[in-house]
C-alpha cells in the first residue's frame, strides 16, 4: 500500500492550487480525525494511521478545481489519487462525502473516521455536527433540491457519531477541548511544504 507522507500530501495541495480556506479546513479534518484515531488505537481498536491522515488531508483534493468544472470532487479526488499510485487513500476519499456502507455495528474503519471528521468541521472549526448539517442545508440543500439526500447522510452520520464514540472514553461534544486551538505550527508547515515545492 502506497500512503504519502505529509510533506507530500502537502505539496500535492499546493500543485492542485488549492484555495488556502480549504486547506485549513482539511489540515483541521486531519487533527481531528488524527485524535480518533490515537484514542481509538489506544482502546485496542487497529488502525492505519498512516492511511487516515493522509486521507483527511487530501479529502477536499479537487475541491478547488470543482468549483469551476462542477465535477463530484469525492469521484474525482478518487480518481486522481488512484492515478498517483494512492488507491486506498482515494477510496476513502471518494467516501468522505457519503460511505459506501453505513454499519451500526463492529469497530469503527478509516473511512469511517474520516468521513465524520470531515463532518465536524465547519471551515476550520470543530462544530457539533447539527451546526454542520445546517450549514451544508442552507448552503447546498434548497439551491440543489439535495435536501432529503442531506438529512439521510446526516441520520447516518448520527448513527456513526453512536458507534465511534462507544468505543471512546469522552463525548463527541469534548473533541474541542482535546484539540489545541492554535494550529498556526500546522498551517506554517503546510506554507514550508509548498515553497519547498516551488523554491
């Protein structure tokens, strides 16, 4: 399995010309998503690590691009990973937006972890995901007639919120006071990777 490095997720964000909002909001997927993960592996729960971060920071990879082409930017993200030689990274990324599979039972999976971290972040805010869901409603919801599509996700999501944090020893709702609000090291390190690429 082929996962890439941070430094290259970092610069595989830059060469796609990636709108700095949105790379904040998946480095900001990529913590919380990195603190599911750690608690989870420590209740025994196994887990590629590797996989999840990479995942979480290229989720949104031709988000930018889909803004003028209007492309499924879960597909094409997919696509483009696959291209690289990242297969399992672009299959979770093609799940970000919604899981192939939604599963009340068993461990939680990386696509899964994603998939919800993505969920918890409005911009590049940890936010309880009704504040999400309103969001993504008024957003894209009436404008796309996707509104009943939207709520079922979000009854899913729900019910993956449930099955994550079962396996957990703190509350959906404490995620922000884990995380450290300052990531201002993490957006420096991501800049540092992008004039690396283009020195």
């Amino acid at each position: 399995m082929q996962i890439p490095s941070k430094k290259e997720c970092y610069q595989l964000i830059h060469e796609m010309e990636m709108k700095d909002h949105i790379a904040a909001h998946s480095i900001q997927v990529y913590r919380v998503a990195t603190l599911l993960a750690d608690h989870l592996m420590n209740q025994h729960i196994n887990l590629n690590q590797d996989l999840i971060q990479a995942s979480a920071l290229l989720h949104d990879i031709t988000k930018t691009r889909s803004f003028q082409t209007g492309e499924n930017h879960a597909l094409t993200g997919e696509h483009l990973l696959t291209r690289l030689g990242y297969a399992q990274v672009g299959n979770i990324v093609r799940q970000h937006v919604q899981l192939d599979k939604y599963t009340s039972s068993g461990s939680p999976t990386e696509p899964e972890i994603v998939n919800y971290a993505d969920k918890r972040v409005l911009h590049d805010k940890v936010v309880p995901l009704r504040d999400r869901l309103n969001y993504i409603l008024e957003k894209y919801g009436k404008k796309l007639k996707k509104e009943e599509r939207i709520r079922q996700i979000w009854k899913n999501t729900e019910e993956l919120e449930n099955k994550i944090f079962r396996k957990l020893l703190f509350l959906p709702e404490e995620i922000s006071a884990l995380l450290p609000e300052d990531f201002s090291e993490e957006i420096s390190a991501y800049h540092k990777a992008c004039s690396q690429a283009n020195p």
